[in-house]
C-alpha cells in the first residue's frame, strides 16, 4: 500500500494541513490559515491519478480519498465538495459534439447514446451531452437540448399526461399537449422490422436481436412507429418540458377478436385481438370438419392490443373457422381462403 504521508505530501496533517511544497492546498481555514484540503497528482502511465483529503473529516480520522484517473484531471462530480477553480471542461451544455452549436447534431449524439449504437465515451462530451446536469444521459437531456434549439418555435402547452396505443402493428399516442419524446422498448420477433414516423424532429430506433429501443423526438402527428410483424411493448417512457410526463398503454375495455384482413384472403391474413386484462388466450383455426388447422397463439398473454397473421399457403381452398377462447370469452369468425 501507499504511504498516505508521502503520497499525499502533508506532515503532520492530524494538526491541521502543512502541505508540503509539491502538494496542492485548495481550500484554507481563515483563522489559521492552514490548509485544510489538499490534492496532489502522479503521472501513472498515460493518465494522472489524483488523490485528495477529505478536509471534513480533520477533527476525526482523515479520510483519503481517491477521485479520478483520467486524462481530463480530477472530476469535480464525483466529490462535490471539491472546490476547484477550472471546471475539467467548458462545453455548453447541449453541445454534446463540442462543435460551439447546440442542433440537432447534438441530440442525433444524445439519441445514439441512449440507444447504444454509438456511445458516448469522452468525459467532456458526456458532460455537455448530461444536459440537465444529473450525471446520466437519458431521454430528459434529448428533450432539454431539443428545447434549447426549439426556443419559442412551439405551439401549444407540454403535456402532462399520454397514452400509447398499439394497433395493428402500429402505434400511436394521444396527449393532453406537446410531448418532447417518447423512449419505447418493445420485444418481437427476430425477423420483424420497424418503421419510424417520419412526423417528428428526429426518431430513432436500435435493434438488438428480439428486443428494439426507439427514441421518438417531439412527433409532431399521432404516429410513433410502425412494426412489419407482432410486438409487445415492455417499457414506455415520454419527457416534456424538464421531466417525465404519465404514460400508460392503452387498454381494451373487453375480449374481441377483429375481423381478418384480408378476407378472403391468399395465402395470408391477419387477425386482430383485444385483451383487456392478463389471460390465458387460444386462437386456433378449424377447418370445416371441425380439425384444428393452425395454432396461432396458444399463452399468457397480457392486456393489450394484437395482432397475428395466419399463412395458409399448404392448406387447401375453402371455408375456415377461427375461434378465440379466453376464460369465459369465446368468439368465432369465418375465414375464406380463395386460391
Ligand atoms: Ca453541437
Ligand atoms: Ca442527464
């Protein structure tokens, strides 16, 4: 282990701070002016490594304490009662690219961030990009850096509240006024692809494997995104202003299994379903003499609003049956495959 006296360059430091000559007091007591503070930095390969004494803790143990090593210098967030004179860098906050503009560039960075796709790895970008300064960068500094370049271009009161609906694949929301972003994970799977809105200041997704993350970006229609297959949303979360706003996914008030498009149809279709509360749901189709044909959900499944598709390409013409059960809950519908 280190020698804290040497490493750290006092003598005597239980009777109040002497730094040593190559030690660096940052904060005095007035009255005796000792220091009672003090850092000092080591050159440790390609980084610094700084080290500093926690001048709260004089009257009982000294503290050591080790904050940083990084090439940028001591961080002034990970001890907040530092009192350095330089802040480590002087981005604005917004300019996550550092190139003096807060645009859309910048949140196009804070997006990829948020997805993963291109991580933001330099300290002083991070910082500038942690618009609302909380250490972390999520959809709240997206919608602070699109409000700072959005300054008086908007209409209409923020929101306070949305709900998010899923209908055939796709989904909307309503809101009680303007919401600056949604952040959307939703799982489906591998083969199926998003689409977009193409009504929104940026939007953006991320795919990995069966699970996709999408950040929407002050949609400016009612359109958040369209899927080519079913999906499930797992996580919703939407920002206005400087906070999160209520969101919620919409949810049916009762069972119903919704007319097949197309019908007839060749060689697929796709089926519709509403559940209003987590239930064990069948949708199977019969043929005329009463055989199961396909099984097309067969699980637990939660409240919300579906959607499958039925390929009947090795299945003969003719008239189908297909029935969804669900506790008390049974409905048919006819299906015609015409080839
Ligand atoms: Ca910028
Ligand atoms: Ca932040």
């Amino acid at each position: 282990m280190y020698d804290p006296e040497y490493e750290i360059g006092f003598t005597n430091w239980m009777d109040g701070f002497e730094p040593t000559a190559d030690a660096n007091a940052f904060l005095f007591d007035n009255a005796s002016g000792s220091a009672v503070g003090a850092w000092k930095a080591w050159a440790n390969g390609n980084k610094t490594i700084y080290m500093g004494v926690d001048p709260l803790a004089l009257n009982s143990a000294p503290t050591y304490v080790w904050w940083g090593a990084t090439l940028e210098g001591p961080s002034k967030r990970a001890l907040d009662w530092m009192l350095w004179g330089d802040e480590p860098c002087s981005l604005q906050n917004g300019d996550a690219n550092g190139d003096s503009n807060v645009d859309v560039l910048d949140v196009v960075m804070e997006v990829a961030h948020i997805l993963g796709t291109n991580p933001i790895t330099d300290a002083c970008n991070f910082s500038a990009a942690d618009a609302n300064d909380d250490g972390g960068v999520d959809v709240l500094d997206v919608v602070w850096t699109v409000n700072m370049i959005l300054t008086g271009g908007r209409i209409g009161d923020l929101a306070t509240s949305s709900v998010i609906n899923v209908k055939d694949n796709s989904a909307t929301f309503t809101a009680d006024g303007n919401v600056d972003a949604f952040q959307i994970t939703v799982s489906h799977d591998a083969d199926v692809t998003f689409t977009m809105t193409e009504h929104a200041f940026l939007a953006d997704y991320a795919t990995n494997g069966t699970s996709t993350m999408m950040i929407i970006v002050v949609p400016d229609s009612h359109e958040l995104f369209t899927a080519s297959g079913e999906f499930v949303i797992d996580e919703y979360l939407a920002a206005a202003g400087d906070g999160y706003i209520n969101v919620s996914l919409s949810v049916p008030s009762e069972f119903a299994l919704n007319a097949a498009y197309p019908n007839p149809f060749n060689p697929t279709t796709t089926i519709g379903y509403a559940v209003p509360k987590s239930s064990d749901v069948k949708v199977i189709v019969y043929d005329m003499l009463g055989r199961e044909a396909a099984v097309l959900v067969n699980s637990s499944v939660e409240a919300g609003n579906y959607s499958v598709n039925w390929n009947a390409s090795d299945l003969s013409s003719g008239m189908y049956m297909v029935r969804m059960t669900a506790g008390d809950f049974v409905s048919t519908q006819k299906l015609m495959l015409v080839k």
